[in-house]
C-alpha cells in the first residue's frame, strides 16, 4: 500500500456505538493503519491538538489513544521532534493483509474467479528490469550529457511569468509553437514533407503506435509486422485484435514480396526502415518504392516508426519513406525519448490531411493533451538551436560507445557469439551461440546487475538463434567492460 505522503492524513470515521468509546476507535484504526502498511514505520504522526482540531474532539481522546498505541509497540515518540510509527514492526507484518487490506491470492486461487479481458492476456509483456541497471538498458540515452543547465534555463524562463495556455488543458494536437518547430525539424532533417496542421503531440512513440492502430484498423484486420521487430508495434496492433503477418527482414530491410505473397491485403505495415528494430539494416531504395506502390495499390497504410534515426555513423541520416509518399498513404512516429531524455515523454505523428480529424477523436478517447509547459520548452529548445548542437555532440559519444562495446565484445567472447548491426542505432545485437535460450542468459544476466533485451522477445515464432539486445547509450567505459565481463562469464556457463 503506497505510504501516506508527509502533510495530509487519511480520513477517519467514527462509528455511532455506544459500547465502543471514541478513544477506542481512534486506537482501532491507527493499529488497523500501520499493519497495512497505511501507516509505514518511521512515518510521523500529526500532533495530539492538530488530531483533535480535525476530528473535532477533545484532546483527552487522542492522547489516550496513543497511549495505548504506545504502550503496545506501535508509536514511539521522541521529544522535541514528535511522535512516529515504531521501527521495529516487522516488514512482513504489514503484509499480512490486516485490517482494511484485501486478501492477495495466488494465480491458482484467483484463476477463473478474477475476470480480466481475453485481450490483456494476449498483449505479450516487455521484458521489466529494476531501475539502476544501466548497462544495457535498450533505448536509454547518455543521461549525464544531457545540457541540464540549459533546460533548467528555458523551463524558469516559461515559469517565470507563464501564460494562461501554459496552466489549462491543452489542444489534442498538441501546443502550436511547438508542432511548428516539430514541422521545420522533420522537413529539414528528415524529409518529411508536412506543416505544423498534420502534427499530433503524444506521449512518446508507443503511445503514437496506439492511435495509430486504433484510428486505422478494425478488429480482425491483418497487419504485415517486420520479423523480428519492435514488440511495441505488435502490442498496438494486438490492442485493436489486429491478425498479425510476421514478414521476414533480410540486408535489404523488410521482405516486401514476402509480406504480398503471405497476405496481399493487409489494411497496414508497420516498419522501422532507417535503422529496422532490432537488426540495423537500412531499407533499400527499391523496397521502399516497392512498398509504397503496394500501399496505393491495396488502399492500406504504411506506420514508419523512425525511432532514432539521428544516430547513424557512416553517412548522413537516411531521408524518410514519409518523403517519398505522393499518396498519402504513410503515417510517421517520432521521439525524443532516446535523443533528449525518456521521462520527457513527448513523441509525436505526422498524419496525412485527411486523417487529422480521425487521429483527434482517438486522442481524446484516452488522453487529452500532452504537458504544455514541456512543449513549450521543447519548442525553445529547438528552435534556440540547443537541439541540433545535443544530437551533434552525442552522434560522436554514440559512435565511441559503439566501437567501445563491439571492441569489449570481441576481446572478451571472440568467435563465441556474432555481432549485427555495429554501425547505428543506440544498440546491437549480439547473436549468442546455438542451442543458447536468450530468455535464460537475458535473467540471469539481470540477476547479476546488466540489463539487456533477448532477442527472442521481436519474434513471432521461434528464431533460429537466440540473442541479446545491448543498449550502449547510457554507459561509460568502466561499465561497458564490467557489463561484457559478467555476460562472458554467463554465456560460458550457459554452454
């Protein structure tokens, strides 16, 4: 049970009973209280006249409840300071379920008696880690470069004396300034071919894939997803109980003529064509054309998602399938998750015309608006130039990183495993031996304090070869040779 936050105290209620004196009722919830874990230890309690004054009773009431708190074991009070829960309650004794709290049941008693929805069942999990591992957290950026100082600065400056719009709900598409700035950023740097009107504001790109699915596909509708692929993509089209088609991928990005020979009339493909999740290859400009006349063809819809396409070491970032588009048919999904930081949580779409008003009316059915303060400072901080010099300095971190990992990777595993995709991204994929389970290496390598994804989780079915996907982002040298070191100890165990 979330603890209760310093300053504000839950309600408390009196029973009209006779044979149970205030006193007693008072002692009765706070002890109900604190084996709950309402009420955790150390928690300090309001004073004796500030209860009284609340709950509009006399002094003499509080104090004798807790007294007989006190004597019990369960407050202390320290003088001059006030009075607390006891430490000393056993942990596991607010566990117990005391009181107010309901029973917790295992999966064996609750199983068939505890209804939950037969599509939250099918949604597959992204793999959870705790917080703090940061080698190989996949999609984790190098937070400690991030300019700080000048954020702070554009946030004060918005706070400073802030405008109305700044405090109100804000439109469902998002704040004006900044998909302005968001339609000049894509334009120049990506190729997209929009204006501000056709740019959505979400809650970073999983959210942008959510609409997506919900504003263009109708249960039952197939869906050509790459294979392997972004998981995330998988659960947005599980989520409106799409018919997933896994299409192969080869060095030429997503199989086009494969996903037509396995299902011609998908209503939509979603792919990741500048840098495909999680393999790295850049799709060919003959597939992407490819792509696009089938796209006209059969009336379906193209769902770019370019994740990170900033960071590519060898040439100049890939220009956008959205650009080549003389169709409408292609939704794009941006971030700036991985380039500025992951609980900014703004990512956004770039909508065909017609379907703004559609995209809209999904919007509002779950979320209203993104922060208008973090737009705006977005907005400044893009416009101000901060933006293009952050993703200057961190390309050059990014590829340091890259061959720091790939180099680790090799001295300490050599021809033990294969390396894919070392040359973009803010990850790679280390392909492990045969025979190796990916899920296996991938726990026991949290176990052991190294984050990572396995490989298996972007397939459909069963992949030939397990792997791990290692986020390089957020990880210095000392880290990168201490995450290596611990994942050859576990593979070689594991062989």
């Amino acid at each position: 049970m979330k603890p209760v936050t310093a300053g504000f105290f839950p309600s408390i209620r009196f029973e009209n009973d006779e044979s149970s004196p205030m006193y007693r009722q008072l002692y009765a919830w706070f002890r109900s209280a604190i084996l709950t874990g309402e009420l955790p230890p150390g928690h300090k309690l309001p004073s004796t006249r500030y209860l009284a004054s609340e709950l509009s009773v006399s002094r003499i009431t509080v104090l004798c409840a807790f007294q007989q708190l006190a004597a019990e074991g369960y407050i202390v009070s320290s003088a001059g300071s006030g009075t607390y829960v006891a430490k000393s309650i056993p942990d596991q004794v607010t566990r117990l379920g005391f009181g107010k709290q309901p029973r917790l049941m295992n999966h064996s008693q609750c199983a068939g008696s505890r209804k939950i929805s037969q599509l939250s069942a099918k949604i597959s999990p992204f793999p959870t880690l705790p917080f703090g591992l940061e080698a190989f957290r996949v999609g984790l950026p190098a937070l400690d470069r991030f300019p700080v100082t000048i954020w702070s600065r554009l946030v004060a400056r918005r706070w400073r004396q802030p405008k109305k719009e700044m405090l109100m709900y804000g439109d469902r598409m998002g704040f004006g300034p900044c998909r302005e700035a968001i339609a000049e950023y894509v334009t120049t740097v990506r190729g997209v071919r929009c204006d501000a009107s056709q740019v959505m504001i979400v809650n970073g790109s999983q959210q942008g894939l959510e609409i997506t699915a919900r504003a263009l596909l109708d249960p039952g509708d197939h869906v050509w997803i790459e294979e392997p692929g972004y998981p995330g993509a998988a659960q947005a089209s599980a989520a409106v109980t799409a018919n997933l088609i896994p299409v192969p991928v080869d060095h030429e990005g997503l199989d086009v003529k494969e996903g037509i020979k396995r299902f011609p009339k998908a209503r939509a493909a979603f792919i990741t064509p500048s840098h495909q999740f999680p393999m790295g290859m850049t799709m060919s400009a003959g597939r992407r054309m490819m792509l696009l006349d089938w796209a006209f063809r059969n009336n379906s819809w193209i769902v770019e998602d370019d994740y990170d396409s900033e960071y590519d070491f060898r040439k100049r970032p890939i220009a956008a399938v959205q650009g080549l588009d003389t169709n409408a048919r292609v939704i794009y999904v941006g971030t700036f998750s991985k380039i500025l930081f992951p609980s900014l949580r703004i990512g956004y779409l770039i909508v065909p015309s017609d379907l703004v008003s559609a995209f809209s009316r999904i919007r509002q059915a779950s979320d209203l608006s993104h922060s208008t303060l973090e737009q705006a400072v977005l907005a400044d901080f893009i416009e101000e130039g901060h933006l293009a010099r952050h993703i200057r300095r961190m390309r050059m971190l990014y590829m340091e990183r890259n061959e720091m990992l790939a180099a680790q990777i090799q001295k300490q595993l050599g021809s033990t495993v294969e390396l894919v995709s070392a040359h973009a991204d803010m990850h790679l994929v280390c392909l492990l031996p045969s025979g190796v389970e990916d899920t296996i290496v991938w726990q026991r390598a949290a176990e052991g304090g190294v984050a990572s994804w396995p490989l298996s989780i972007c397939y459909q079915g069963n992949p030939e070869r397990g792997g791990l996907i290692l986020g390089y982002g957020g990880v210095g040298q000392k880290q990168i040779e201490d995450g290596v070191k611990k994942l050859a100890a576990i593979i070689a165990d594991s062989l």
